[in-house]
RNA sequence: GGAGAGGUGGCUGAGUGGUUGAAAGCGACGGUCUUGAAAACCGUUAGAUGCGCAAGCGUCUCGGGGGUUCGAAUCCCUCCCUCUCCGCCA
C-alpha cells in the first residue's frame, strides 16, 4: 500500500510512476483518491468535535449526578448529539472503507533505477554467467529424459490431480528432495539466513498483507469451507510472521529461508506452453525473505541476487540475470532482478528465481514497524528472492547434465545429498 | 466436535458502568549521587489518526466487530485466539 500523506502531497508525482507501468487509469484512481480521502477527513472532524462535546458533557454529568443534581436537560443534549454522531460515523466508515478498497489495488511504485518500459522487451540484461554448454547430440528436452530415465511421470500426476502436476518417482524424487535440502544448508550455513517451516494455507489477511489479495485472487487457490488459501509462495507466510509488530531496531536485518511447495492455478494461462514442468499448478521452492531498515534495502537487494545467483554458479548452471523494466514489475515491488537459468533442451532461458525490493509496500500492508533510535516507529523494508524454484531448476539441470545415453550425471554439489547415486539411468 | 476458563500497556498484574489511556511491580531510558559502577532517590516510558506555521488541542484503540447507555476495559451479542477436560485422530 502506498502512503496517503505521499499521494495527498505529490499526486501527480505517483501518477507519473503509477503510469510508467503501465497502469492507463492512474490520474483517475488517484483522483479518486484523493476524494475520498478528502471526504473522510471532512466528515471526521465534524464527526470528532461533536465526540468531544459529548465526552465533555458524560464526564460533567457523572460529577452533577454524584453531587445528586438534575442531569436531565444534559442527557438530553447528549442524545441530540449522539444522533447526528451515528449519521457521520457512517459516512466516515464509508468513505474509509471506499478509500481502503482502491488504495489495495494501487501497485507500488517502481523505484527510480528501474528502466522505463511497456512489457518484458524493455527489461535489460545485467549479467551473464557461464556458457551455454555444447552437446556433441541433440539435448532432448526434460519430458524426454524424465519419463525415459522413470523418474517423470505425467501422465500419471494427470490421472491424480490433472494437468499441471508431477508425480516424481525414484531417484527423480530423490534428486527433488537432495536439491531442497541442498539450497537450505546454501542458504542456512553460507547465506546468514534462518530456516523456517511454516504453514502452507494462509488466511485471508495475510494474503493481503503481502499484496497477493484482493487483486490476484483468481490466480490462488481457495479452501470451500473456510476462508483459507493455498501458499504461493513461501513469501507470503514468511513475510508476515512479523504481521502488527513493532521490531527492534537491533533485531534487524532479519533473514529467513522457507522452503514450502507453491500452489498456483495458472488461470489466463490457458493456452501459453505447457508441457513438462515449466509451468504447472504445484512446485517446491526455497525462498528467500529478508526485513530490514530503509536505508539498507537496496544494498541488501543486491546481496540477495547474489545469494540466489550461487545456486546456479554452484550447480554450474549458465544464467543471466535481468532488471524488470517498469512495465514488467510485479505488484508489490519497486525493483525486480530476475535470474534466468539456461535450460539447452528447451533452447532458452528459464525464470528461476524473482528478486525483489518491495520497500514498505507491505510493510504498510502488514503493519511491520521497528522503532529507532530515536523513538520513533518506521516500517521495515521487506525483500523476497527466489532461492531458488525447483521445478524449473530441475528441468535446467535435467537438461544439461544429460549424456549421449540418455543418462543424467548428478552435479558435484548434490552427490553428498544422493546417498551415493552419481548419475541417473533407466532403470 | 462437546463442556469449561481466559484474552488489559515491553512483561507481570489490578481494575464489574462515571475525570481509568488505564493502579502497582518489573524492565527500559534520562537525571542526581559516584573516580567509574552498583545501590538509593527523582523523572520519563503505547499506538494510530485529524486540525494547526507552531505551541498545542481533539478523536480512536484494554483480542476483532457490533449493541445497550448521557457515559463501557467493565453490561449484552458475535467472531477469533489461548488454556483445561472429554471425544476423534497422525
């Protein structure tokens, strides 16, 4: 959520930024804005000074009444005043609530060092690591290895769930779970950040407070009988476990690493490619969250982006690594970098992981203070970065470790998480 | 799922309708004293929001929401959460 204070000060400012990313309607929904929030403040005060009337007349009354004096003609009083109270406290709910309602659609405005463009054409490219590797064969893509080798099977995942899903078998399921493991220890031992295991059905507050609802809730999937939602994203646990807390100052930064399985319905997707893993319903993933002071959050950004780039670098992985235009930022955040992943059977990069400044967008969201040195409460800035996903890390290594024979070597950084397996054959 | 007991400030814990946004203790911070520290003593110590150049003033918040009343932390309704017992279950 953006600042009211901002938006009432520089309105055409936000609208310009709001614009960049393509939002056409920007002047109108913060016009609107404003109105309400006009609104609001107009009734409130008449709204407060009738309150305080009436505060001062219950505290006389109760002094008359213990002195035994007549108090009628002041409850009276009161009661006129209570009438007109009860007729403004609606309108200010009202417009409060109106004013909630749009101010939770507005996206976050993306931070100044995020290039101007319409869609993922203007996102640039910041890095590369490695090569593509060189096969003396034609790389089959991961469907092939997968369900040749055993270890895929979707048409079974089909006949269990429906499209979209995997159903890992072997030592496919072994190497699933090696990499999990593998990325926590990375991230745990090397990376400074503390393991959680948190729960993967979030309510509806918290949902909103990382920014997930009310917008994108055709894209979650939702319990029938209570007001629960399957996780997306580790992010949205993690990131409010701090939900309407004041921090310490000294408590920050904080780290956590997640890993949880990822539930997406996909829906608009219809019709885009999907076969294999690429995209489907439910993936794992590792992720990354960090709180932190303002000041910091674009150094600890780039620390991030780092972290999540040495999964690659480790399992020798060839990436590069992209700064999101305007155009291509995701809700809640100021500035993206998403890392790629060279996957040679699909002859193209893959997103793997999504590193993100959301600065105090939900912060504001959550309620996610820490109070300073000097007293005062700021909200935290709140990062998240994929560490990466595994469904499309899998298909990346799959598909460049595979041999002339249709086996798949383990990469080095994963033998001590096989149990001694060294490469995947047919079994 | 059933029965019962609870949810008060950073923490412990008073408070069953009238200057209670809230006693007391602890903790924390500042000060006095001290070479320094401790002890002792004194003081400060929630958040949100609005009006105002400011000083300051107002409103709201005692789990959430609603109600009764001139007036609610205190009474009523409802939801959430915690604890105990029973049932069920991994």
């Amino acid at each position: 959520m953006l600042d009211i204070k901002l938006i009432r000060e520089k309105p055409d400012f936000v609208v310009e930024r709001l614009s960049s990313r393509g939002a056409k309607d920007a002047r109108a929904v913060i016009d609107k804005i404003i109105d309400f929030d006009k609104k609001r403040r107009e009734f409130a005060v008449k709204c407060d000074n009738f309150k305080s009337e009436v505060n001062r007349w219950a505290k006389e009354i109760g002094k008359l009444k213990a002195q035994g004096k007549d108090v009628t003609d002041l409850t009276a009083r009161s009661k006129e005043l209570g009438g007109m109270i009860t007729e403004l406290d609606t309108l200010v709910a009202t417009h409060s609530a109106q004013l909630e309602e749009a101010m939770l659609l507005v996206p976050n405005l993306p931070h100044e060092s995020v290039p101007i463009g319409k869609d993922s054409a203007g996102n640039s490219e910041v890095r590369r690591w490695g090569e593509a590797p060189k096969f003396e064969f034609s790389p089959k893509a991961h469907w092939d290895i997968g369900e040749q080798l055993g270890i895929l099977d979707f048409a079974r995942a089909a006949k269990i769930s429906g499209s979209g899903f995997i159903l890992y078998k072997g030592a496919g399921a072994r190497l699933e779970r090696a990499l999990i493991n593998w990325l926590l220890d990375l991230h745990t031992r090397e990376h400074g950040f503390t393991e959680v295991f948190p729960p993967f059905l979030i309510n509806r507050n918290a949902m909103i407070g990382t920014g997930q609802l009310p917008k994108f809730e055709e894209d979650m999937y939702r319990l029938r009988d209570e007001d629960m939602y399957l996780a997306p994203t580790a992010e949205v646990p993690v990131a409010n476990i701090h939900r309407e807390e004041i921090l310490r100052e000294d408590q920050l930064p904080i780290y956590y690493c997640a890993y949880t399985p990822c539930f997406r319905r996909e829906a608009g997707a219809a019709g885009k490619q999907t076969r294999g893993m690429i995209r489907v319903h439910q993936f794992d993933k590792v992720e990354l969250i960090k709180f932190v002071k303002p000041e910091t959050s674009y150094d600890e950004l780039e620390k991030m982006t780092v972290n999540a780039e040495r999964v690659l670098q480790l399992l020798g992985l060839h990436y590069r690594v992209v700064l999101l235009c305007t155009g291509d930022v995701g809700f809640a955040s100021a500035k993206t970098y998403d890392i790629e992943v060279w996957a040679p059977g699909q002859n193209a990069y893959l997103e793997v992981s999504s590193c993100s400044n959301c600065e105090d967008f939900q912060a504001r969201r959550a309620n996610i203070r820490f109070k300073g040195a000097d007293g005062k409460n700021r909200f935290v800035h709140i990062l998240n970065g994929s560490g990466t996903a595994l469904a499309r890390l899998y298909v990346a290594v799959l598909e460049t470790y595979q041999q002339a024979d249709g086996s798949v070597k383990i990469p080095e950084v994963l033998l001590p998480y096989m149990g001694g397996l060294k490469e995947i054959r047919p079994s």
